[in-house]
C-alpha cells in the first residue's frame, strides 16, 4: 500500500502540470486562432473600405479595373461566409453581420453604378455620393468587428486568469513534493545524456550523407544568411568553379565574381521549411541553372542550401524551337501577303519590314538589275535609320563585279565585320562605310536561271546571321515567283489592254471603258481619227509599211495630243477621249496635233466633239465620228493622194 501511495506521490504532480500545461496551451491556442481570424476580419474589412475607394478612384479616372472588383465580391463573401482562399472564419456576432450585409446591397448598387458610368449612361456624382455612404458603413462594419474582438479578448484574458490560480494552487503543491527535485534533475541529466548521443548519432549520419552529396553531378552548396561566408560545397561545385580551399570564402565572389552581396540574393525571401525554386544565368559560368534554396541551421549558422541544376542545353533547344516558329510564322506571313496582294511594291515592301524586325536589322532591301545598272528598288529602314534608295539608282554593276560573280555562283555574300575588307576589298570597304554598314547579309535573286538582283540585310543581330542566310534562301524563291507572276500579269495587261503596234489602249479597253462610263456633269472631248492612205500603203508596199505607218501615226498624235486616252479601235481608226477638260484647253490640244500632222509625212481624217456635261459617251463619240467622215471625205475629194492634213470643226 504504502509504495502505491509513493508511486503515486511520484507520478500526480507531473501528471497534474501536464494536464494544467495541456488545458492552458489548448486555451492559448484557441484564443490566438480566435483573435487571428478576427484580426484577419477586421483587416479584410478595412481591406474593403479602402480597395472600394481606390476603386471608385480609378472608375472615376477611367480605368477600369474588373479584377479588384472580382476581388472585393471574394472578400465580401469570405467575410460572410468564410474563406479558406483568404483564411476568413465567420465571427459569431450579429451586428457585424448586420452591417455586413448592408455592405453587401450597397456593393451590389455600386457595382451597378460602376458599370453605369463605364457605358455613360450617368456621371460620376453618383458614384462618389455612393462610394461615400460605402465607406461609413465600412467603418461601422470594421467598429463592429472590433467590439467583438476586444469583447473576445476580454473573456479569454479572464480564463487565462482563472487559469493561472489554478497554476499558483498548483505551484504551492509543488512545493511540498520538493524533496523530489533532486531525483528530477538525474532523470534530466539522464535525458541530456541521451540527446547528446542522439546528437553524435546525427553527425555520423550527416557525415554519411555527404558522401553522396559530393558524389551528384549538380552542384550543391550551402552559405551563411548573415556574412555571405561559403560554409560547404560540394566536388562538383569545386570542380566548376576551380576551389582549392574553402576557408575564407564568400558565395558572391567565389560564385558569381561580385564584389559585393548579390543583388539578386534570396536570403531575404526565403522562408522556413520552404524550398524557393528559380532561375539564373552564371556569369563566370556562362550557364543556365534551375536553382532551389532553402534555409537550414548548420554547425549553429543561419545558412541557405543551393542546389544547381544546369538546363542551359534544354533552354537552348527551346528558346531554338521559338525562334524557329517564329521564323516560319514571318515567312507564312511573306507568303501570304506575295500571294494575295496584287501590288508587287506594297508586298515586297511588307515582306522586306518583316524580315528587317526579324532578325533586328537597320535596314532590308532589294537590288535588280537593269542594262548595265543595277538600281536599289525597294527598302525598309528602322526607325532612325536614313533612307539609301535614292543615293543607290542605276549604279554600274562593274563597280560591285566581285560580288556579282559570286551571285553568278549561286553564293552568297554575308560580311560580319565590314572592317575586314579595308585590306583587300578598298573600294566595297569605302562603300559599305559611306552607308553605316557594319555587316551585312545578301542573296542573289534569279530568273530562268540568270541573275536578277538581290535581296540583302544591313547591321542585323550577329547572334542571328546565321539563321537570317538559311530564312532568306528560302524567302528569296517566293520572291522570285512574285516577280514572275507580275511580270506575267503585265503581260497579260499587255496582250489583252494594249495595242503592241502603238502602245496604245486597244478595242478590248476601248469597249470596257465605255461600258464602265458613268454619266456625269464633267466636260468631256472626244477625238476621231483616221489614218489616211493606210490601204495603198499596205497594197503598193507591203504590209511592213503599213505598220510603220501606224507606228508614226502614234507618236503624232501622242505628240500632239499631251492628254487624255488614247485608243487604236481599228485598222486605221483612232480615238482619243479626255474627261475634266476645258473646251478652251482641249481646242488648244487639237490645234498642236493639226499641227503635227501638218509637220508630219501622216495623214489623217480628225473629226472632234467637246461637250460640257456628259451624260452619253457614245453620243458623243458617234458625232466626233461622224465629223470625222466629213474630213475624210473633203480630204479624197480635194487631195486625194497628196497626203496633206485636212481637218473639220
């Protein structure tokens, strides 16, 4: 019995502080997760009184800002209903609830009225009265909350007081089990004892496990928070940075070359039992790390342990990859705009821009050549960047033979630093330099296997040389097939608009432009010709003769005649139609093609009708005809065979 009691006296007072220790920590930690979720009310509610304000600040100012309003109906709603995204609990007080929900309605009014004044449909006055009535309510709503925390706080200090009786009743009954002190300070020492070999056990095992911290290939390293001092780092670590000794060393100018603590250091962000995960580029290294930090105590330093992970090759192939979508994009983008754009210098001039931004260049061009010429036909220069295309017309190709001899080869020109031909190349070096040309990219343009010109790049990126030569091989045959089909496209224009005898408009256009006519209160006039003695020519001398004849009836009346279109419609029939002209101005014309003809070997039957309001071109025409008939028929009736210029009013 008696050692019962003795056991019991041993065991009842650790028993009973424990359980008082327990109860007061419960308490203590309820109390403080209590006064914390209050907190966090009364902040979020301040949060709401003040974000709204700045809301309706910015609203006013017009700029919108729909992502604080998402957040202010978050905070609302954890606030009403509790939050684990905001860590907001519900305060079991109906007052504040109240008011809470006030806040709620008149919210969703401004809100209203925010989308309201977004549209115009009301002015700001509103608003702000609202945005005013908000923010009193906000402070009865956070006064509220506090009511409710200092009341809260109040009945847990009165616990805690309660509490503490109990520990003095408690520590009095301590007293009297003394004699018990002596054989608790063994049992401690023991204990001692105990952590400091489980401390020993640690070290080994830490020892242990640097062995394979030293033998992984990333580098690994760890320093103190507070003087920056290198306390460890791993074989890999000395390897790359070529550590002999570790004594004495700071991790900014071991690792990174500075001189001073890394701008960029995470000490001040890291946390506890938290890894901060980013990345970097080593300047001594030259190499991209993915690196993960985290805090640890070590030999009983603060310390930051940082292991690098380098993914430098895995960045390069990506940032490779966007480079090269972004480079197919461009030329899906040239592509598109040589196939749909029907005007060859709007294209090429868009073309040329987004090759020039590309690669970062300070000007992009075309050369084609001419003759004996070669003439710069179109540019892009960025912004800053003086224009050449006026200095660089019909050059002498002789001047650049060197570079066309290698276009000639199928080989391209690409200089990366203009200051290496001064030596051998003096006369390309002086006329590099005279642009501002530093280095410069070109590629030879070709048609039905001959040279054209070129396509070329000025002062791009030197990174970027390499990529720009392969992108424009492949851009210059898009180009080239553009040419082409403009040159087809001309030509078509030719065979079906143009007379190839006398450049001029032929029936097709003639017809079309009639059909396309629209009356209209302008003054027009209206020339009729036809070429006399045309037959005869063809039948005494050939037909040879006959187009010769055509040819210098052309350049008469194109000669005579400075405005208007001209149409051959026939054999030998001409018209010559001019829209917006003054009866004084054409009549003038007509005289200075009299007299052409007059001064020419041509003959011509001219019948003309001026009118001032047009609205019947063929009217118009069938009178011009009809005085020309008039004239042709005193000409045979007169001179016939003379060849001498007759005309009729």
């Amino acid at each position: 019995m008696k050692r019962l009691l003795s056991n019991i006296r041993i065991w009842i007072i650790p028993l009973l502080l424990c359980i008082a220790l327990l109860v007061t920590g419960v308490m203590s930690v309820q109390s403080n997760s209590s006064l914390e979720g209050n907190a966090r009310v009364i902040n979020y509610t301040g949060i709401v009184r003040g974000a709204t304000q700045r809301l309706i600040k910015k609203e006013l100012n017009h700029t919108p800002d729909d992502a604080l309003i998402q957040r202010l109906d978050d905070i609302l709603d954890g606030l009403c209903n509790s939050s684990e995204e905001y860590d907001l609990v519900r305060i079991d007080d109906e007052h504040y609830h109240t008011l809470l929900l006030r806040m709620e309605q008149d919210w969703k009014q401004i809100k209203q009225e925010i989308y309201r004044y977004r549209k115009g449909e009301v002015s700001g006055t509103r608003l702000f009265s609202l945005s005013e009535e908000y923010f009193a309510l906000a402070d009865e709503c956070v006064l509220a909350a506090e009511v409710y925390t200092e009341d809260t706080v109040q009945e847990s200090r009165n616990i805690l007081i309660y509490t503490n009786i109990i520990f003095i009743v408690l520590a009095g009954i301590c007293t009297v089990f003394a004699f018990y002190q002596e054989r608790r300070r063994k049992l401690l020492q023991l204990a001692e004892d105990k952590n400091r070999q489980e401390s020993e056990k640690l070290a080994r095992r830490f020892q242990e496990l640097l062995v394979p911290i030293n033998e992984m290939s990333e580098l690994m390293y760890i320093s103190d928070v507070n003087t920056y001092d290198l306390l460890f780092i791993n074989e890999a670590g000395k390897e790359i940075f070529h550590i002999d000794q570790q004594q004495h060393l700071k991790c900014y100018k071991t690792l990174q070359g500075f001189d001073q603590p890394c701008a960029f250091c995470p000490n001040h962000i890291l946390k506890d039992d938290e890894t901060y995960t980013w990345e970097y580029t080593n300047p001594l290294t030259k190499r991209h790390y993915l690196l993960k930090d985290r805090l640890l105590e070590w030999e009983g330093h603060p310390a930051r342990m940082e292991i690098a992970f380098d993914i430098t090759d895995s960045v390069n192939e990506k940032l490779a990859l966007k480079n090269r979508l972004e480079r197919d994009q461009v030329l899906v983008s040239c592509i598109r705009e040589l196939y749909r754009n029907p005007d060859l210098s709007q294209a090429t001039n868009h073309v040329l821009e987004q090759l020039g931004r590309l690669f970062h260049a300070e000007r992009a061009y075309v050369f084609l050549l001419h003759d004996d010429s070669i003439s710069n036909t179109a540019e892009w220069c960025d912004e800053g960047v003086h224009p050449q295309i006026q200095q660089l017309q019909n050059l002498n190709q002789e001047d650049f033979r060197i570079w066309l001899t290698q276009f000639e080869h199928q080989r391209n020109v690409v200089i990366h630093d203009v200051e290496a031909l001064q030596a051998d190349m003096k006369k390309e070096y002086e006329f590099l330099k005279l642009q501002a040309i530093n280095r410069l990219i070109m590629v030879p343009l070709e048609f039905d296997n001959r040279l054209a010109g070129l396509i070329g790049l000025d002062n791009m990126d030197a990174q970027r040389i390499e990529n720009a030569v392969t992108f424009m091989e492949t851009l210059r045959y898009y180009v080239m097939l553009a040419m082409r089909r403009d040159e087809d496209e001309k030509a078509l224009y030719r065979l079906s608009y143009l007379d190839e005898l006398t450049s001029f408009y032929n029936r097709n256009r003639y017809m079309q432009d009639l059909a396309n006519f629209n009356a209209c209160q302008d003054a027009v006039g209206v020339v009729y010709l036809d070429l006399n003695g045309l037959k005869e020519t063809n039948d005494h001398l050939g037909h040879d003769a006959g187009d010769e004849l055509l040819k210098a009836c052309a350049n008469v009346i194109r000669t005579g005649f400075q405005q208007g279109d001209f149409y051959r419609i026939g054999g030998d029939e001409f018209v010559i139609i001019c829209c917006g002209v003054e009866e004084a101005a054409f009549l003038e014309q007509l005289e200075r093609l009299r007299d052409s003809f007059a001064k020419s070997s041509c003959s011509a039957a001219i019948g003309y009708r001026w009118v001032k309001d047009c609205a019947d071109i063929h009217a118009v025409i069938r009178k011009a005809d009809e005085n020309m008939y008039e004239d042709k028929k005193r000409f045979y009736e007169n001179k016939k065979g003379s060849g001498a210029y007759r005309y009729h009013d």
